[in-house]
C-alpha cells in the first residue's frame, strides 16, 4: 500500500494550493485480512488500546495541526464511525504463537 499524498490525488495540483483540507479515506478491503488493528488513543485520554477498524481516513491537509493525522474508522449502512487517532500498530506478544 502507497501511503496517500497530494501528489496521487484525482486534480493535480489544484488540491494543494486552492483547498483549505483534502481528505483521504482507505479501505482495508483489498487486503487479505479486511480489517487492520491499531493503536487508538480516543479523547477521554486514556492509554492507547488496540481496535480492528475496516477504514482509515487520512488528513493529508489541513489549515490547523492535523495535517498528517490518521483516524480509524468503521463505515457500515452509510454510517462512519471513528474512533480515534491512530497512535501506531500494536505491539506483538512473544507468548502468542
């Protein structure tokens, strides 16, 4: 997977100069598991915990500090549910086989 930029969007350049947020949302159903599994950090603050999102949406600019920010998303019967800032990829358990 190519991560998403200004320079692959449908446009040209036209997006980079003249729009105030681009957005770009993934779907994880072209690879082979469907789902991914992140690290979300969700507004309460808690620590990050593990979530299988179907989709990613990409902030790939912004006119604040979000450029560059990912949120996991599900999108089901029309709905999109986020539900938080992808902090990373979980970390592997040596115990698990």
């Amino acid at each position: 997977f190519d991560m998403p930029s200004l320079d692959k969007v449908g446009g040209g350049a036209g997006f980079g100069r003249f729009s105030d947020a681009v957005f770009w949302l993934y779907s994880h159903a072209q690879e082979e598991s469907k789902v991914a599994t992140s690290m979300i950090q969700t507004c309460c603050g808690s620590d990050p915990v593990p979530v299988e999102h179907s989709r990613t949406l990409y902030f790939l600019k912004s006119r604040s500090e979000g450029t560059g920010l990912r949120v996991a998303c599900d999108f089901k019967d029309l709905q999109l549910k986020s539900y938080g800032f992808i902090k990373g990829k979980p970390k592997r358990n040596v115990n698990q086989a």
